[in-house]
C-alpha cells in the first residue's frame, strides 16, 4: 500500500497506457472490428454494411477503407488542438469547485487538491476511438468519458457532429463540459492506491502493478480480483456536486440554453442522486461531500450513517448493487429509498 502522491510512478508505464487509449486509424477500426454489437454507435460514419466488414481482408484492401483510416487518422490532430484548449481551463475549474466546496461547510485541503488539479492530464477521443476504447478496455459503453485513477488520467468522448445531434450545434461543445466537471471531481476526490511488486530472490523488488485503494468514498480491497465497493452511491454524489456546479463554469448566452444543459446532467446518474438526496435529509450534505475529498472523513460519514439510518454505507451499496442487478439498467432503488425514508 502505497499512496499516489508519495510513489513516482513509472514513467514509460503511464505514457505506454495513454498510448493504448490513442490508436491508429488501423488499430481503431481493428477494434471496432471484434465487437459486432457497437455498430449502431458509430452509424451513419460507418454503414453497418461496412462495419460487418471491417475484419474482412478484402475490405481491408479497399479504397473505402483506406479513406477511412485516413479520416480517423487526421481527427487526431483536431483531438490534441481540443485537448490544449479543455486543458487550460482545468485550473479555473478547480478554483470553482474549492469555492463550491467551502461555500457548503465543507473542508478541502488546499495542498492536496491541487496536486490532483495539476497533475491530472486529458486526453480527448473522438466517436471512433472512444467506441474503440470500449471495445479494447471495456469501459461502460454509455459514459460519455471516463477517469483512470491508476495513471491519473481524464478520458473524453467528443460530441457527434451537429448533424446527427439533438442539441443545436453552439451547445454541443458546453455539453461537453458536464463530462469534463465530473471526470474532474473524480480526479480531485480523495484517492491512494494498493502497489503490487513481485519479491526478488536477491532481496530486491520488481513493480508489478496498481489498483483504486480509495477514490471518492468507493474503496477497494487489496485482493485484486474483488470489486470496488460503493460505487454507485460514490457517482450519485459526484454526479450532485456537477449539477450544482456546472452553471458556474457555462458559457451559454441565456438561461433557457443554461437550462437545458442542466436538466440533462441531471439525468445522468439521477437514480443514484435520489438515494444520495434521500440520505442528505438526515445527514448533511457537507458530510458527504468531506468523506469524498477527505481521506479521513469516511469514518464520520459512515458512523453518521449508520446512526440515522440503521445501515452502514455498505449495507446501502450492497442493497443498491443487488436491486441494480435484479431490475437492469435504469433501477430507481425504489425498496431502498423507501427503507430510507421509513428509517
């Protein structure tokens, strides 16, 4: 066990992972290739006739395939433009969410928070890669980015062109932003890690690999094949702190368009949110919002909890886990809101 801050991570292994996330136009379309199943993502820029292709040979020797991996190849140089421009702001929305933090009664540690400010870097993907990417690493096919704690990196999904999109065009790009504020907060939250090494027979030791310890409040046990544990209630409050920020860092000309940003992140994670407000009316939300920048504000979160509630966070996550898997995508929590509220 060793924490982030105070372990230099090997350089070649981190700058080896962002270049797994930033393929060829080749490698892309290989990996859209394996999974059949993300042809209706990428339509209309790839026909689902084509796309049934791609692992063929002859079709792989193709003009049209070759214009594609052109056209793949050439919006890297507009990802990493994009990526310069998102990257500059990052700063002043860490000031925004200190303020956010301190204007609730919340504590922050300076220090600590804008090392996980500064060091964070992005790393954009257009609609190509990011499906990809979901195919290489199996990240969850309806995020729009996603944070990898282990290299301390924020990932991005652009939003399709304007023609194929339900928000007008001018709102696309601050559409973009409620992705970005909560892959930040993830970035930003309390976080250390397990450090695995492989023991030498001289006495010395070999690193092997890392996993998530903390992130937020979601905590992971050293045994590497177990899962995270409160995720869910972690994105639930994540996905609050962005709809109560995110007006702060629009640059939308009125309020009908700020408006409908807003009412579309709070549909993300919505029914996570509700278990997280129904939690909020017994213990203050300051509470959870120290636990997740905090390190050492867990404990008080739970034992509050508990004390309101008669459930520790566990036994909330694992009843959020089990009614998620029973009903599918989509689950309101319906029996453990109402355990909550009867509390």
């Amino acid at each position: 066990m060793v924490d982030r801050n105070s372990f230099e991570f090997p350089k070649h292994i981190r700058e080896g992972n962002e270049a797994s996330y930033y393929m060829t136009g080749q490698e892309t379309l290989k990996q859209l290739g394996s999974r059949p199943d993300l042809a209706e993502e990428l339509e209309p820029y790839i026909s689902q006739e084509n796309y049934k292709r791609l692992g063929e040979e002859e079709f792989q020797s193709s003009e049209e395939y070759k214009r594609l991996v052109s056209r793949i190849d050439n919006l890297g140089d507009k990802n990493q433009k994009t990526n310069l421009e998102w990257q500059k702001n990052l700063p002043a929305w860490g000031d925004k969410i200190k303020q956010y933090i301190r204007n609730i009664g919340a504590d922050i540690n300076d220090e600590e928070f804008n090392k996980r400010i500064e060091n964070v870097q992005m790393h954009c993907l257009d609609l190509y890669r990011f499906w990809a990417n979901v195919a290489k690493h199996d990240v969850g096919a309806d995020s729009g980015g996603f944070y990898s704690s282990n290299l301390h990196l924020m990932f991005y999904r652009l939003p399709k062109n304007p023609e194929f999109s339900k928000l007008p065009q001018e709102l696309q790009l601050e559409n973009v932003k409620e992705t970005l504020l909560h892959e930040l907060l993830h970035a930003a939250a309390a976080q250390n890690r397990w450090i695995y090494f492989n023991e030498k027979k001289e006495g010395g030791r070999i690193f092997r690999g890392m996993k998530r310890r903390r992130g937020g409040i979601s905590t992971c046990p050293s045994d590497r094949q177990s899962k995270d544990r409160l995720n869910l209630l972690d994105e639930g409050i994540t996905q609050k702190m962005v709809a109560d920020i995110l007006p702060k860092i629009l640059s939308v000309a009125n309020e009908q368009e700020t408006g409908i940003l807003i009412e579309g992140a709070k549909k993300i994670y919505s029914n996570e949110t509700k278990v997280v407000e129904a939690l909020t009316k017994k213990v203050g939300w300051p509470v959870f919002v120290d636990a997740y920048f905090n390190e050492g504000a867990l404990l008080k979160l739970d034992r509050e909890v508990k004390k309101q509630f008669g459930m520790t966070l566990r036994e909330i996550s694992d009843d959020m886990d089990l009614e998620k898997k029973g009903k599918g995508k989509g689950c309101g929590y319906d029996d453990l809101i109402n355990k909550l509220s009867a509390s």
